[in-house]
C-alpha cells in the first residue's frame, strides 16, 4: 500500500 | 461509471446551472442562503485538491474545475454582484456549530491520517451538512421560489442517486466506502422533508410557504 487513498469519484 | 453516478454528476451540474440562471435572470439572490454556498465553496476546495496530485479522467478533471469555479461565482454574485438583493437577516444560521464539530470528525475518524485526505474528509462530512443554512433560511421565511425549489431538488437528488451508485459498486465492483456512504445517508436524510414538499406542492404548480 502506497498509503495513497485514490477517490475516483465526485 | 454506471448510470446512477452519471445522472447523479448531471443532476449535481443542473442544480449549479439552475441557480446561476436563477442569480443571472433575476439580477438578484433572494432567498438564497450566502452561508450554504459559501460551505460549498470549501467543500469543493478542500475535496478537490487531489486535482494537484492524482489524475482520474478528463470528465473528472472538468467536472471538479466547473465546481470549484461556479461555487466561487456563485458566493461572489452573493456577496458582491448582487450584494443589494442578499437577504441576510433570514441568513442567520451559525456556520460555526457544523464547521467545527465536522472538523473534529474529520480529524477523529477518516481512511487515512494525512493532510489530503483529512481534508478529503472533512469535505465529505461538511457537504453532508451544507444545506442546513439554506433549508434554514426556507423554514425562517416560510417560502422558497419555484427555482429555488427546483435547485434544492436538483442538489438534493446528486447524492440520493450517488448513493443507489454505491450499491450498484458494492455488488458490481466489491467498491465501499463507508465514510461516503454515511455522510451521503446523512446528506439525502436531511432532504427528506423538502422532498416531501416538492413533490406535493411544487409539482402541482404551488410554490413552498410553510405555515407561519
């Protein structure tokens, strides 16, 4: 884990 | 993208247009709340700063640019433009007693304790909360035009379609957030009673008024 939370939405 | 997201985005984008028309047409801002657009302005601020440091797609990448934009015209027509029209007696609701124990929340419970993605977090659980200063506003004078009856529909159906996305995700793609989820429930709960009215005055070609 990057530790890198990806929120892809709006 | 499943459709429920998609129309969710496109009733978020009708919602920001109706209410700049509603400001631009009218040349004024009655009945609309300075303190909820400005909630919005740090909601779309805080959440979007990921537009710096990760790229999702180009419909991402506008949308989050046309919302931060159009909320930052959108409290300078309030509080400048159209300044004359605001009504800011009825705008009285104390941003303070939502900023800060949302704040604190942020702080307390989120996916990760870092500077991005508490702020991520915070603007999760303030947009939950945002419309309490304009729904305020309604039932301190009683009333709200046809437009910004239809703006509250339009801002208010973003999330309830956003949250039959996240059971379409949780199913289809093993996708859940549950800080999303809840601050989203909270968010359409809060709705529920302008739903209400809506769909039995405002459909039916009455405007709100709430007895006295």
């Amino acid at each position: 884990d990057t530790g890198k939370t990806l929120h892809d939405e709006l | 993208m499943n459709i429920f997201r998609l129309v969710g985005d496109m009733s978020h984008l009708l919602a920001i247009i109706i209410l700049l028309m509603k400001m631009w047409k009218s040349r004024s801002v009655a009945g609309i709340s300075g303190k909820s657009q400005i909630l919005f302005a740090i909601v779309f601020t805080t959440r979007y700063l990921d537009l710096f440091t990760s790229f999702v797609s180009i419909y991402n990448t506008s949308m989050k640019v046309f919302f931060i934009g159009t909320s930052y015209v959108t409290v300078y027509f309030i509080y400048q433009h159209f300044k004359p029209t605001y009504d800011s007696n009825h705008d009285t609701f104390r941003v303070e007693f939502l900023i800060v124990p949302v704040g604190g929340l942020a702080f307390l419970v989120n996916h990760e304790f870092s500077l991005l993605e508490i702020l991520w977090t915070f603007s999760i659980y303030l947009e939950s909360v945002a419309i309490l200063p304009q729904l305020f506003m309604v039932s301190k004078t009683g009333e709200a035009e046809s437009i910004t009856s239809h703006y509250l529909f339009a801002l208010g159906s973003y999330r309830a379609l956003y949250l039959l996305n996240w059971i379409y995700r949780y199913y289809f793609e093993g996708f859940f957030d549950l800080i999303a989820v809840v601050a989203g429930c909270v968010q359409t709960i809060l709705y529920c009673d302008f739903f209400y009215l809506y769909i039995t005055k405002v459909l039916k070609g009455k405007k709100i008024s709430l007895p006295a």
